[in-house]
C-alpha cells in the first residue's frame, strides 16, 4: 500500500508541529521518521493513523484520500512504545482482540480469530506462551506480542512508535534484526519512528530526518550518512565535529592559515564540518589543522583523541584504532579524508569533500 502526504500542517494552538510535509512512502517500503524530540514525527504518524486530523493538507493509502476517515476505516496497525497490551487477557486474546471486535459481518469465527493468533505467534517465535499473561513476559516478548496483535487485523500500513524505546540496548539490538526479518517475511508497507539513528540506518529501506516540523533529507542510510543536505543532518546523524573557517577564493583557511582544503562555493564565513574516524594524524605540513591533544580515551576497538584547535580553541574528536602504538601528547596535525561545508551566508549551498580521491 502507497502512502502519500501530501502539504501536510498540522497546529497545537498557536505552535505549528508540521509545517508543510509531503512525503511518498513506496508500497511494501520500511521508512524511518527520524529526529530528535519535538521534530514532529509522531505527530506525523498519528496523522497517518488517523489518531490526529491534520489542520491542512492530505493523506492518501493508493489512490484513496484517507484524510477524513478513521482510524477503523483506515485499517491500520499501530505498536505503541509501551505494548498497550491489555493486562487481564491472555497472549492469545490480546493477538486476537481487534478482529474479536469486528462487526458481526465481518468478524471470523471464533476458531478462525484462535487459528490466526496462534499462526502469528509462530511468526513472532513466542510458540506455547499463548496462556500466558503480559506480565508474565519479559519487554521483549511484550513487545513481539504487541506487534502480532497489530499484524492480526492484516492491516494497509503498519506503523510503529518507537517500539523499541522501552527496551534495554542489547534486547532492542536483537529485536531490530527480527523486525526487518519480519517486515522482509511479509511485505507490509510500515512506518516507524524513532530517535535512535542506530536504528533508523539499520533498519529502514530510507530515512526521513525531521526536526523542527519539517523534513530535512530523505534518502537511503548511505545518503543520509555520506551525502548530509544540511548542517542539522550532519550533526544529528552520527558524530562530528564542526570548526568555524573562512572560505576565500575556493580555499578553506582556520583562522589565518590555509587549509588544504579545496572548495566550490561563495568566499565568506562558513563551518567545517568533520566525522571523528574520517580524519588523519599526520606529519606536521602547512596545510594541515593545527591541534593541541587535550585527552587521549579508550573506547572499544578506538582510541579517542580530544584536540583543542584555532584561536577559539575548538574541540575536535578523532578516533583511531585501539592497537596504533604511536603516544598522542602535545601538538599534532590533522587531515580529513572526507568533509562538508556550509556556508553561513550561501542559501544553504553546501561543498563536501574527498581528500582520499583528490
């Protein structure tokens, strides 16, 4: 089933929570809403539920305005952050509810509701806990129960709040495996959202970043990861680091020093943005960026360096692996492999760059 926004406002009073989003989620598509809290993106998927009536434009399952209908006449399912399950019924009566409370013509039998629980029990691998009540359940068994209940109703969309949001780093880890194992076994158009980007470039066939009731970028992780459309999406989507710098005839200069660094765009103040793992330590040369190593971390398989650099000295993070025997003190140099730029007075033109193909 498509989904399609189209110039979608949605107001809480006087504050503006969606500001004109149009969107296009592709049939059989698994979509991340993605940003930070008050971004708009579960208002977004409550609108597409039906929970919320949108203030302006409109939203469309196929070729079907679905903006006036309700959540029932939209045939949706939703799996709440928190189960929602209902704590006095079984298992199998929780996976069965919504199609135990059909309409009398279109409700199945009573031993076709138990025939489908008991199939998406399997499909969920909670085979035998049928009796069992939620709180006899651990999180993620809660959880997987929530979303069998949601796939019982065979609904047009799936939509997920934070599922995982609940759960303990290494259960949601695993369950993040399941859900696209899930999703790949059957096909739902399913939306979720989530502030966790981990998440979002694991799971999802694209991304949409959010913040401030628009959307930034849409794209694949890898477009979202190398290729970021704006500052917001370059800090928000994995670690950097962000310099203040001068753009100067297609030269990028740190205070008074010339960067070698190349870039197209207009002459005047700009920010360099940097990723931790895509900078060098080298020999000190003219082109480089000047640092002071400030601290020196252990984390995993890197070693995390913490450099003061330019006149405002600010901080920089490179990572390096674990096992470099080299002792970091003192004054080194650093060269990025890969950067972007953004121009504070550019119209949001941006310039990225390569230095390991240049």
């Amino acid at each position: 089933m498509q989904i399609r926004i189209q110039n979608l406002r949605k107001d809480f009073a006087a504050t503006a929570a969606l500001r004109d989003v149009s969107l296009e989620v592709r049939s059989g598509e698994l979509i991340a809403l993605l940003g930070p809290s008050g971004s708009g993106k579960t208002t977004l998927l409550r609108l597409i539920a039906g929970l919320e009536r949108p203030t302006h434009g409109r939203i469309f399952f196929g070729e079907e305005d679905a903006s006036s209908l309700s959540v029932q006449e939209r045939n949706v399912g939703f799996v709440f952050q928190h189960y929602a399950l209902f704590r006095h019924m079984s298992v199998l009566d929780n996976i069965g509810f919504g199609l135990r409370v059909r309409p009398r013509a279109r409700r199945p039998s009573r031993n076709a509701i138990r025939a489908r629980a008991l199939e998406l029990l399997d499909l969920v691998q909670l085979s035998g806990l049928e009796e069992r009540f939620p709180s006899q359940l651990s999180g993620g068994q809660r959880q997987r129960v929530a979303l069998a209940r949601a796939l019982a109703i065979e609904p047009r969309v799936l939509l997920l709040d934070e599922p995982f949001g609940a759960l303990d780093a290494k259960v949601r880890k695993d369950l993040r495996r399941w859900l696209r194992d899930i999703h790949d076994r059957t096909g739902h158009t399913t939306v979720f959202v989530t502030h966790d980007q981990d998440e979002a470039l694991e799971l999802a066939d694209r991304v949409v970043v959010m913040s401030n009731g628009r959307i930034d970028q849409v794209g694949t992780a890898d477009e979202i990861y190398e290729q970021p459309a704006s500052p917001a999406v370059f800090s928000f989507i994995g670690e950097s680091s962000v310099l203040p710098v001068q753009v100067k005839r297609g030269w990028i200069y740190l205070d008074d020093r010339a960067l070698d660094l190349r870039v197209d765009c207009p002459d005047g103040p700009a920010e360099l943005y940097l990723r931790p793992h895509d900078i060098d330590v080298v020999e000190s040369h003219a082109g480089a960026i000047p640092g002071i190593v400030s601290a020196v971390r252990r984390q995993g398989g890197i070693r995390r360096l913490e450099l003061e650099t330019g006149a405002r000295r600010t901080r920089v993070e490179v990572a390096i692996p674990a096992d470099q025997t080299r002792s970091f003190a003192g004054r080194v140099s650093l060269r990025p492999r890969r950067w972007r730029v953004y121009p504070l007075n550019g119209g949001g033109l941006q310039s990225g760059g390569d230095q390991a193909g240049a």
